[in-house]
C-alpha cells in the first residue's frame, strides 16, 4: 500500500496513438495496467525499468506489446509515452 496515489497522464502523442490501439488491449491498460501504476508504478510483475538509451524509462508489458511511460515524483504522476508491438518496442 502507497500513501499516495499517482494520477495518470498521457502525452498527446499516445492519445493519438491510442485511437489505433485495438479496444479490447486499450480496455485493459484502463481497467488492470492504470489502476496496478496508480498505486505502485516501481514494482510489479510486468513492470522493468529500463537501461541504456531508454534510463528514466518503464515498460509494462502488455501481452505482446509494451506500454511505455515516465513516473514524476515531485508530481506524484505517470507520464504514459508509448505503446508498441515487443517486436519494434526497442528500436
């Protein structure tokens, strides 16, 4: 249990990418992924901070593809980025 929750935010990049993401995936980033990072965006099965060109980076893993986002302590929000295929998640 945090003592805070994060809020979400999303760039305006991903909201226009979001309009191409399937209905079913982007109902289960709403319902299961954004409720797990209010509370907890560091740690969690599907969550890895990233290394190398992408520090400051997490990725959640979504099935096949990873969502992308940045966490601002002093905001106490989760900054969601992107959102890939795992094949083209890294380059």
């Amino acid at each position: 249990m945090t003592l805070y929750d994060f809020k979400i935010a999303e760039t305006k990049s991903f909201q226009k990418l979001k309009q191409k993401i399937d209905n079913k995936i982007y109902d289960k980033i709403v319902t299961i992924v954004y409720p797990q990072l209010r509370s907890n965006p560091y740690f969690g099965t599907n969550i890895k901070k990233l290394r190398g060109k992408f520090e400051g980076y997490y990725r959640y893993r979504v099935g096949n593809y990873r969502l992308f986002y940045l966490i601002e302590e002093d905001k106490v929000v989760v900054v969601v980025t992107d959102f890939r295929h795992r094949e083209q998640a890294y380059d």
